[in-house]
C-alpha cells in the first residue's frame, strides 16, 4: 500500500543542487505545496553511501525528513553509459570533481569511450525519487530518459550532462531544449509522474 502525500503543503527539498533544485520546483508548481530548500533550513548534506540510485535517494530524504520534521523529497539521479558498463551511474557528480567541473566530466566520458573502443553511444539518465515522512517512511520511484550521447558538447541550458544527451528523436541537445521541452521527456519527469499517480492522486 503506498502512502498518500495528498495533504502535504510544505515540503523540504534535499538537495543543494541548483540545477534540480530549480527543475524540481518548476514540477512541483502546479500543485501548490511550498517548497523550502534543505540549504536554507542548514541541513547537512549526507554522504552518498548507499550502493544505487534508490539508495542514495533515500538516504538523503530520510536524513532531511528526521532532521527537519517535515514531509522531505530528494533526487538521486545520473548518467548511464552503455559501452562504459553504466558508468559514471552513481558517481555522475563524483567525476566531476570538487569543483563541480561538468566541461571536465563531459570530457572524461568521452575519453573513457575513445579508450573503450566501442563505436556504441547509447546512455541513459536515471532519477530516483524519494518521499520520505519524519516517521522514517520512504516511497520511492525511479524514471529513466533514453538517448545518445554526441561530442562536443552542445548547448548552456540545463545542468549537468546535458550538453552531450540526445534523447531518442531529438536532434537537440538536452542543453539546446526549453526547459519545458526538458520536463516533459526527462528521466526526472518520468520519476515525477510515477510519484503524483502514487502518493498525489489517491
Ligand atoms: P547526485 O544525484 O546529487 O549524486 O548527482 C547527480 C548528477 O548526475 C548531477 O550532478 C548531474 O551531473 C547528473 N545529472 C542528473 N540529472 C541530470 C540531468 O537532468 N541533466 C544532466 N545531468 C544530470
């Protein structure tokens, strides 16, 4: 049985990531539940220990939810290489380095492709999201966003690893496309979608 989130108005966003905070928001609109970001309450950000997507995300909305007593929502997400056996998936931020360099994570997978040899270019983006209640109650949902990946990057919208991802029918980047053209085809969107049919409709 899921559990319904249909009288929750206030939520803590567990993420100090801009660029999903920002898309988050943007999807969590049309709903009317006020947003309040986990960096604003100083809420420390976990480590991502866990060994997938589901397991990070939970572990990051069950932290903020315990922390701050309110109904949290978190993202984990990441890009999947086929010919890099899913790599960086988990460590997609990781390989960016402290500096949160993405021109330098672009670059690393398209050096680990050219050494790989392989003439595959299929990838995907995956988003786990994660509802977590202050009583330690999680329902979580993954959405993914299949594609290509193209060199050299194309595009300043977006965030992340956008400017290499062509998803499946696009000749536009991720980093090209309206942010809206983004939501509606995202791995985030799918995810989302999952959520409200679960937790907001019923
Ligand atoms: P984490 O979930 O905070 O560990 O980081 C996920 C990382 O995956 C982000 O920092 C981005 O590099 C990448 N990522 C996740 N979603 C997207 C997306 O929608 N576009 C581009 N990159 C993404």
């Amino acid at each position: 049985m899921r559990r319904s989130a249909r009288g929750v108005k206030r939520l803590v966003l567990a993420s100090h990531n801009a660029g999903k905070l920002r898309e988050i928001a943007g999807l969590l609109r049309p709903f009317q539940i006020e947003v309040v970001n986990a960096g604003a309450l100083g809420l420390a950000e976990p480590e991502e220990t866990g060994e997938t997507f589901v397991e990070n995300a939970e572990l990051k909305a069950r932290a903020a939810a315990t922390a701050s007593g309110m109904v949290a929502l978190s993202d984990d997400s990441g890009l999947c290489v086929a010919a890099l056996n899913g790599q960086p998936g988990i460590y997609s931020a990781r390989w960016a380095g402290p500096d949160k360099d993405f021109g330098l994570a672009m670059r690393r997978v398209e050096d680990e492709l050219k050494h790989s040899g392989s003439p595959d270019r299929r990838a995907h983006f995956v988003c786990a999201l994660s509802l977590c209640w202050p009583d330690g109650h999680c329902e979580t949902f993954q959405g993914e966003a299949h594609g290509q990946l193209v060199f050299p990057p194309r595009g300043a919208r977006g965030f992340g690893y956008d400017p290499i991802f062509l998803a499946d029918g696009y000749d536009i980047t991720f980093g090209e496309m309206d942010p809206d053209a983004k939501h509606a085809i995202s791995h985030r969107a799918d995810a989302f979608r999952q959520m409200i049919d679960a937790c907001f409709t019923h």
